[in-house]
C-alpha cells in the first residue's frame, strides 16, 4: 500500500486549481480516500461509466435497512483515464413500488473535497456515504442507484447491473419497518396488549366452562407482500370465561 504521505504530497502537487485551494489537512483527509491498490469489497460489482471509470464493489454494514435508520456503505471506484471537468457522482434510494427517490448525491467527505473532474488515471477511490432512510419510508424495499452526471446529462452506463437510462442499480436491500420485519400500521390498544401475553393461556379450551363471552386476546398482524401488492392479514383471537 502506497504510504499516506505520498498521496498528501502527489494531491498537493495537482495542477487542478480546486485542489491548490484546499488547506493542507483537506488535502491530507481526501489522501484517505484515495489509494494506488486495488481494494477488496466486501461485494463485488462490475460496472463501467464510459471508458472513464469502473464501479467494482461496496461494503456494507447491515443486510436490512429499518426506516429512522442510517446505513455506511464504502463504494469502490477506479479510475480508468480522467473523467474531465464537471463530472459528479450520484446516488439515488428509489422505492421500487412507489417511485420516490432520496437524492444523496453530495453525501460524503469525497464528494465535497475531491469529485470525479479531479480523478487520475491509475487511482482507486474509496467513496464513504452515511445514508439516512425517513421515518415514513413505506416501501418494502430500496434501490440504489449510482451514475455520473454533468449538466444534467449522464455518462454512458455498461455492465450486468447497469440500466438503460445510464445508471447502475448497485444494491436493493428489504426495509421492514421493525428489525424483526413486522410492519404494523397501527399500535394495539393499551388493554388488549396487557391482556396478550402467551403465558395466559396455559389451560386446553375443554377446561373452560360455559358462559359470558369475554374478549382476552385479540392479536394483529399485518404482513405486506412484496412491493406494489399490499393485502392486510388480520387474526383475531377470544376465549371463553367462565361466568
């Protein structure tokens, strides 16, 4: 691995005007980001942005994404032949049933010090974003979308996951809205839930006796199929008490 201050010294010495404005410890966290050595991700992707750059994986560290959540995933970039003047990366978080899309495009130290227009040949970046996912994301799950963009125009996208419209479709993780995957939409009562406790109901139904009917338990699930369809399965449960 090439030492630190090798790269604080060849970012230092860059001809790009953006890179002599940056104060001496900009210049030595964007040298973090930046290495001569080819990573390994923890996946694996193979996708390229024009004849510029290969996207070739990420870590991540969670396999589900809970709304009110923050994720950090590390992308992987190498630069194949300098993108060129105003070039930036993009990420979007697109909800596959609905359509909404988070835009998280400036998100990370990398992107705001040390952009694509000022990649060299030869580099391997590494690209650290904090993701947050809105409380109301209602989605059973969630694309990320990774592309470069100028002007509102995208560099050309190739590879397995790539898409038509220039971007890469990098990962889709499932967003249940609980860690256990159980998504309510509304919160029991204060009574029934007081009531529904499993280690109550310990004798068989012969050993209850005729009667008043009296509601002791009444449980709720709801379960979402995946994506657009949505179909609410709702158990309700009584027992009978003797009068």
């Amino acid at each position: 691995m090439r030492p630190t201050w090798l790269l604080v010294l060849a970012l230092s010495t860059s001809c790009t005007s953006d890179i002599e404005a940056l104060t001496p410890a900009q210049r030595e966290a964007v040298a973090a980001y930046v290495n001569a050595e080819p990573p390994s991700p923890q996946r694996r992707i193979d996708a390229r942005l024009g004849r510029y750059v290969r996207l070739l994986g990420y870590d991540l560290d969670r396999d589900r994404w809970v709304p009110g959540e923050t994720m950090r995933v590390t992308w992987y970039w190498q630069v194949l032949a300098p993108p060129g003047d105003g070039w930036s990366l993009f990420t979007r978080i697109e909800d596959p049933a609905s359509g909404r899309v988070l835009q998280q495009d400036g998100n990370g130290t990398l992107r705001w010090l040390y952009g694509p227009e000022h990649w060299r040949a030869g580099q391997f970046i590494r690209d650290v974003q904090e993701l947050h996912l809105p409380d109301d994301w209602d989605g059973d799950s969630a694309d990320l979308f990774l592309g470069m963009e100028r002007d509102g125009a995208r560099m050309p996208a190739a590879g397995a996951t790539s898409e038509p419209d220039d971007r890469v479709l990098a990962l889709t993780l499932p967003t249940p809205s609980t860690p256990s995957g159980v998504r309510l939409t509304r919160p029991l009562p204060s009574s029934i839930r007081e009531t529904a406790d499993p280690a109550s109901f310990t004798r068989p139904p012969s050993s209850f006796g005729t009667g008043a009917i009296s509601t002791s338990v009444s449980t709720f699930t709801t379960t979402f199929s995946e994506r657009a369809i949505r179909s609410e399965t709702r158990t309700y449960g009584s027992r009978i008490a003797s009068s």
